[in-house]
C-alpha cells in the first residue's frame, strides 16, 4: 500500500464529546470507533481512532501518581500518532510505511508509536476487567493485575520495580469514583461500554502487524 496523504486540514479539531464524564466520554467514542469497522472492508482511518485514544489519557490522570508512567508515556505516543495524521489515512499506512523502510521496530517510529498506544488502551481495558471482577478489588488492585498482564512483559526489571512503588499512591474505590464524576452503577455500565467497543479495536491492530508476519512480543 503506497503512503496516503492525510484529507484532514490543519484546522480539523476533535469534536467535543457530549457526555457527561471521563467514562462515558470514552465508551461513546470506543463503541463509534468499532461500529465504523463492522461490515467494513476498509482499513481504520487514523484521525477518527486518535479522537477515541485523545479520551484515555484523562482516565489515566484519575489513577493518580502510581499511573503517571502510563500517561506520560501514552499522551506522547498519541501526541505523535497525531503528527503522523498529516501524512498519513489509515493504521495500515503508516505500518506499510515502516515495513518498507525497515523501521517498524525503531525507537519513534509511527508503528512503534501505534503499538505503545495499543498497549495503553489494553491496560485500561484489562484494569477495568479486573475492578469489575468483584466488589472488593480495589483499584491498587485491580492495576497491579492489569500492569503484569498488559505491559510488565515488555518492561525491564527497574521500570517495574518503579511501578510496584508508584501502585501504592493509587486513589482508593471511593477516591476514584469521585475523580471520574461517577457513581457505582453508572461506572459499571461504562467500563462495561469500552470493555466491549476497545476488544475489536486492539485485535484489529495486533492482526495489521500479525498480517505482516510482525510478531508481537515487543
């Protein structure tokens, strides 16, 4: 696939959402991300899948010093993807464009880029599973399985260490609710709602790299 020119202008904004909280705001734009791929023989197109990831990064602020890593790492990466918008219309562009190049792999590369934000969007995705496993899980909970599930493997042994320290600021089940404007059953409702929109869209973007004989484990 030759490299696309992006047909958003500079001036093209990200519509405000209109919803009421940092969750609801993520689920609305996560279900209207998966319903443009189902029945669809067209790739992802890049500026709409950037609108959805922009809404993560606030659910990461609500979790507090023990996720800063995350966030910093994860606005960046998004930041950089948005870059990439100007030159390029669909996921699979700018992972052709890598694959051409040989730099797939290489530090600041818009593929690595995409697969650090995948990553970021499976954290919350497998932090939110864990919250909703029971009544009990706390959130430090709930983070540390979802941390060694999602991005541990892909971690040296400092930068865990780090992160095991940074888990214990993490806000409690009531703190949390209250930074993500909530309430118990709205909050298990949208979990729920990205829970199911993000499953199609992190496997989409595993099988662009996988239909490319590009492993995964990095």
């Amino acid at each position: 696939m030759m490299e696309e020119e992006c047909c958003f202008s500079s001036s093209d904004s990200f519509k405000e959402a209109e919803v009421g909280t940092p969750l609801s705001a993520v689920a609305e734009a996560f279900e209207e991300l998966a319903k443009s791929l189902e029945g669809s023989s067209e790739d992802l197109r890049l500026h709409p899948f950037i609108f959805a990831c922009s809404h993560v990064s606030e659910l990461f602020g609500c979790l507090g010093l023990g996720f800063k890593f995350a966030e910093i790492e994860y606005v960046s990466k998004v930041n950089k993807l948005l870059q990439a918008s100007k030159a390029f219309y669909t996921l699979s562009g700018i992972i052709d464009h890598d694959v051409r190049n040989g730099t797939v792999r290489k530090s600041g590369s818009h593929s690595r880029n995409l697969r650090r934000v995948r990553l970021g969007l499976d954290l919350i995705k497998a932090l939110f599973e864990h919250f909703l496993s029971s009544k009990e899980c706390s959130p430090k909970e709930a983070a540390s399985n979802a941390y060694a599930q999602v991005c541990a493997p892909y971690h040296t042994w400092p930068v865990r260490k780090a992160v095991a320290a940074g888990m214990c600021t993490l806000p409690t089940r009531e703190q949390l609710l209250l930074k993500l404007k909530d309430i118990d059953q709205s909050v298990e409702r949208e979990m729920k709602r990205y829970i199911i929109a993000s499953g199609p869209i992190i496997e989409y973007i595993d099988n662009l790299y996988m239909s490319r004989d590009i492993c995964l484990d990095w």
